[in-house]
C-alpha cells in the first residue's frame, strides 16, 4: 500500500500557543483512520493546514506524491483533498443541487473542461445527493433541512469533488444514536467505493466501529498511532482523553 497523505512535523501557532506542535503521520491508500482528542487539542487546526486553509510554519504535507506545500485550499481540492466542516458551511440562498454543483464545477470540471456536458453535470448533482439520501430534495434550501440532513449535505459537497481523500470533522455531533450509523454507514460505502477517510470524532463508539487506526492529539502534539484495541488501553491515552 501507498501513503496516500504524508504529514511531517506539521506546527501551527496562535498568539504564541502551538495548537499543533510537530505533528506526523501518515495514511495509506484505502484506509480509514480516526483522528481524536479533547477539545482544543488541534484537530481542526491540522487538518485546515493538510487542506490549506490555514499555512503550517513548519514541516510539509504530500498528497499524491506532490508537495501541496504553498498550494491554496481551491488547488488542494482540485488534487482530490476534501474535507467537510465542523459547522456545516451551505450556500444559503441556493438549492440543494446548486450547492452540490458548485465544488463539482470548481473540481470535476475544472481536472477536464469537457468531461461533463450540462445535463450530466445536473444528473451528476442528483446522483451525489442521491448518495446521502437527499436526492428528493434537490430543489430546496438548506433552512428546510433537519441537522442530519445538513451534516449529509455537508458530506455531499465535499463528495462532490470525488475526493480521493475525505476529511470528516465531527459531522456526528449532536446526532443521535440512528442518525450516527447513518452517517458511519455513508463513509463505509464511500471507503467502498475507493475513498480513503479520515474521521474525526468524539463519539468513541463511532470510532471504534469506524476506524482501522486511531491516531491521537492532545494540547497539539499526537500521543498515540495505531490499532484502535491497543490506542484505547494506552495508559497515556486513558489518562490525557478517554479517562476524562
Ligand atoms: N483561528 C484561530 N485563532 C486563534 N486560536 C485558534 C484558532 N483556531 C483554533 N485556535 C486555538 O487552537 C487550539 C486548537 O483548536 P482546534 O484545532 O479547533 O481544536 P479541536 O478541533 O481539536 O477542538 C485551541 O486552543 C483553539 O482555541
Ligand atoms: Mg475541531
């Protein structure tokens, strides 16, 4: 297997606080890792530096075997990064479809001008919204949406660019415990499909059931990288987060 995302020595500071402080790690092609930790302890920061919506000060991302050091989020994307905000992040004043079809023009479109004529793009945007069960609701907006339609949303317009890697943060949260296997469900099929996953979330069950490998941040720094049976009965672990 192939690293498909290399992380090294990734530091992020605020007003002189390191939210991540020399981060690596790295995740083959295929998998699924989950990414966890208490709250603060970076886990947004990092992957807005892995997607480039923020700028690390140190250390190098690679995706793909390309450098994506220097590279905007929009360019990022493009190479087949996605990732799905904690806060879901709609367009509010668009439908459904509208919302799906814009990553699918900046990203899909834009690899290959010619790869979809108009009327595929609209069959494109229902199949993705298809795929999070929301084709039925293409034409409405995002206020008419429960919050587990907005977190499957949220999914959609980042599946809308056919991610290679998809970064899942907490799109659990709030949910119930339903509406978690739906989601948990959702990112196996896209894992099946080819899509390597990274999750990040608190509800420990969801991760356990989820993740092939846990990787673990407290206060910036990652503590523990590996199993999931043996990440959890780390004495670090239990004593930094799980023990809390
Ligand atoms: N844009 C920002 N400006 C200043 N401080 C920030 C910013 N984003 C995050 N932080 C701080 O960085 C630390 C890590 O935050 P975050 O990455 O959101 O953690 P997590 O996602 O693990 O909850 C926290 O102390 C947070 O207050
Ligand atoms: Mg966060």
């Amino acid at each position: 297997m192939a690293a498909v995302l290399e992380v090294r020595d990734v530091t992020k500071s605020f007003g002189g606080i390191r939210a991540v402080d020399g981060v690596s790690f790295s995740v083959q092609e295929g998998e699924i890792l989950g990414l966890i930790g208490p709250n603060g302890s970076g886990k947004s920061t990092l992957v807005n530096c892995i997607c480039g919506t923020l700028q690390n000060e140190t250390g190098s991302v690679r995706f793909a075997d390309e450098a994506l050091d220097g590279l905007t989020a929009h360019q990022r994307t493009r190479r087949g990064l996605a990732r799905s905000f904690q806060l879901p992040r709609p367009f509010a004043s668009l439908s459904l479809a509208e919302n799906v079809r814009i990553p699918l023009l900046y990203t899909v479109n834009a690899r290959d001008s010619s790869a979809l004529a108009s009327a595929a793009i609209d069959a494109r945007c229902l199949e993705v919204l298809g795929q999070v069960g929301l084709a039925g609701k293409a034409e409405r907006l995002p206020r008419d949406l429960t919050q587990i339609e907005m977190r499957k949303l949220e999914l959609a317009r980042a599946m809308a660019a056919e991610p290679k890697l998809l970064i899942s943060d907490e799109a659990m949260a709030g949910l119930s415990h339903a509406e978690v296997d739906e989601i948990i469900a959702l990112l196996i099929r896209l894992n099946e499909q080819g899509v390597t996953v990274i999750m990040i979330e608190h509800i420990m069950r969801a991760v356990m059931e989820f993740s092939q490998r846990i990787a673990v941040l407290v206060a910036g720094r990652k503590i523990a990288d590996g199993d999931p049976k043996d990440v959890v009965r780390d004495p670090e672990v239990v004593r930094a987060y799980l023990g809390e």
